[in-house]
C-alpha cells in the first residue's frame, strides 16, 4: 500500500490534484513494545484514508514521541496502553 501510494501522490500533484489532509498522526511504538506489524497496518491504512503519518519508528523511548509530537502537533496519536 505504501509502494502504490508513493507511486500516486506525484501523479496526482502533476495533474494538479492534491489529496485533501484530513489530519496528522504520530505513530510507532515503545520501547519494548512488540506491535511493529499492528503499527504498519494502522499507517498504511491512515495514510491511504487522507491522513499525514509521522511514522517514529519501532522501539522507540517515550521522550522521543514527545518531541515528534511537539513538532508536529498531531491531531490524532493512537495510542494503546502497556
């Protein structure tokens, strides 16, 4: 999904289209956590439905999504409990 959206994007910019942004979202997962393949889905499937996915990374420490988050002040973080 990923690999067809990267090839659609362009050729929706150079036909003068733009997909509209319906959101941000920071996602990745904790250290220690072990929803890498979860994490993916969820990306790919939010950025294919119109959403900006700061994808932090796997095993990531928490002051890290800290600071992606206040970067990029997401307007969504799914998040899950430990």
């Amino acid at each position: 999904m990923k690999a067809a959206l990267a090839e659609l994007e362009p050729a929706l910019r150079a036909a003068g289209k733009e997909r509209k942004v319906l959101g941000t979202v920071v996602l990745g997962t904790v250290k220690g956590d072990i929803h890498e393949i979860g994490k993916s889905l969820v990306g790919s499937m939010l950025s294919a439905n119109g959403f900006l996915v700061h994808d932090v990374g796997i095993d990531v420490e928490a002051d890290e999504f800290v600071a992606h988050a206040a970067s990029t002040m997401p307007t969504s973080w799914p998040c899950r409990p430990c």
